[in-house]
C-alpha cells in the first residue's frame, strides 16, 4: 500500500458502519447491570427473552469450566451460583460466537485456529486474574477472548489486505502485528479498539484490547491489559491455536513486573494452564462449527 491508500484505508475503517453490534438483549443485560440493586430475577427476564442464548448460556455454565457440570438448570440458578459478571461473560462469548463464525473465508488466515488461540488467551487471562488477585476474574475471561477480535474484522471487511498481511508472514517470518503496521496505517489494536467503542464496553476492556501489544501504554486498563498480554503470550509458547503468526512476543517488562512471579510459580502457572485449558473443552468445541 502506498502512503495515501494507508491513510485512506484508516478513514474507511473508522467510518464503518456495519461494525456487527452486540444483540440487544446483551446490551440490556449490560445497563441493568450497572444497578447494584438489580436482582436475578430481572437479570433472567432480560436473557429469557433470547430463547437460543439462553439454552447456549445453560450449555456453557453446566460445563466443568464453570465447576458445576449438569447441576444448573435455570438463568437464575446460574446467577445465584456463578454471580452477575460471569453469567454476562457468557453472554458476550456465546454472542461472539454467532457473530463471527469459525469458518471464515479461505485464506491463509485460518479462522478455527485463530478462535482456539483466542479461547486459550481467555482462559489463561482467568487464571492470570486470580493469581495476581484481579478480582474480575470474569472480565479478564473476556478481555483475553476478545484480544484479537480486530483480526476478525480485517478477515470479514478487509480480506484482500489480511491475505497480503500473511503472505508477508510467511515469505518474511515476521509476526502478525510487524506486518500489518508495515502495509496499513492501523493495526489490529486500532481495529478493535473502534469495534469496543461501537459496543459500548468498559474502558478497562477497551484498553486491554487497544494495548495488549504494549500495556505499558494503558491507563485505567493497565492490568487488564497486561493480564491479556502475558495470557496471549503463555498461550503462543503452549501452542494453542494460532492468532496468525507462529512467533512467541517479547514479554512488556511493565506487565512482567505486576506479577513478579518466580521459576516455581511459573512451573506451577504452566501447568494449571494445561489443566484449565482441559476443562474448557466446551469452548474449544464451539470453533468445529
């Protein structure tokens, strides 16, 4: 791309307008939550409303990542055991889900693996949290699934430049995020940060999308975004899926910092990750669809 199509390519994509929104009943479940007084009951009838969301939540909380299998019958059940936040998690994923499809279109950028990779960041973000004593374990669940979701939108808007992108991967073995920032003017940061924006999200989630790269530059979202940083790269050194490249990025030195962990907590970290990942099979089956 020459200097003027870069920069007509960032005023094209700023100025999307069939960004996919979140549905509405996610939308609604994210405003009646911002009531501290709101009950189950209320929170039930706003996803009862989606009858399919409603039994892909069930499928997803009755699941042994969520430590109850078979044991949840009800949205409210769900609430009671599980708490607000991580039942609108499991909203937003299975929302995700539906809106951008495994397959993509056929390219060199595979789509399954690039969800696998994805889901593997989310559940290591979890675990990250609770090692570190963020306390929205949840939060960082979806920050870590919803890291790269700018990727997706170059498959599905802007597939002519995501194909040169991993042509340049592959010919010159650089990684997803150097290739991009040398044929556009943005990158996948960028992307999903206008992605965030349009959906309304926390700004502690949209800086961990905009700077899971470099979280040394966030603000309100620097441990959100440095949980989703180190989850990304635990997740490329234990080759779970693929976000496009197959290089394992330097650790931000800031990020590495917060958690100060040794040799021992990591050994131990490394292998919660294969138990955790185990666990989260019903994620991983959701990217065969």
């Amino acid at each position: 791309m020459t200097l003027k199509e870069k920069k007509e390519f960032k005023k094209i994509v700023s100025k999307i307008e069939s960004l996919p929104t979140l549905p509405h009943v996610v939308n609604k479940l994210s405003k009646i939550l911002d009531n501290p007084m709101v009950s189950a009951e209320e929170v039930n009838r706003v996803i009862s409303a989606d009858q399919v969301l409603t039994a892909k939540i069930l499928k997803l909380v009755n699941s042994a990542f969520y430590g109850f299998p078979g044991q949840i019958s009800t949205v409210t059940h769900a609430i009671v055991i599980l708490g607000f936040t991580a039942v609108k998690s499991v909203a937003i994923s299975a929302s995700v889900f539906d809106m951008f499809p495994m397959k993509g279109t056929e390219n060199l950028f595979d789509r399954q693996k690039f969800w696998q990779h994805s889901i593997g960041t989310a559940v290591i973000s979890k675990l990250l949290a609770k090692v570190i004593g963020y306390q929205e374990e949840e939060v960082a669940f979806v920050a870590g699934l919803l890291h790269d979701i700018g990727k997706v939108i170059l498959d599905r808007y802007f597939n002519d430049v995501l194909q040169q992108i991993m042509e340049e991967i592959a010919s010159d073995g650089i990684s997803f995020y150097e290739s991009e920032l040398r044929i556009m003017d943005c990158n996948h940061q960028n992307i999903g940060l206008w992605l965030a924006e349009k959906w309304n999200l926390p700004a502690e989630l949209r800086e961990s999308i905009s700077y899971h790269h470099n979280p040394e530059k966030a603000g309100v979202g620097f441990k959100l975004a440095s949980i989703a940083h180190i989850a990304d790269v635990f997740a490329r050194a234990k080759c779970i899926g693929n976000g496009g490249d197959i290089l394992v990025p330097k650790i931000s030195h800031d990020a590495w910092n917060l958690f100060n962990l040794d040799e021992t907590a990591i050994a131990y970290l490394m292998d919660e990750i294969d138990v955790e990942i185990e666990k989260a099979e019903i994620f991983f089956s959701m990217t065969q669809k």
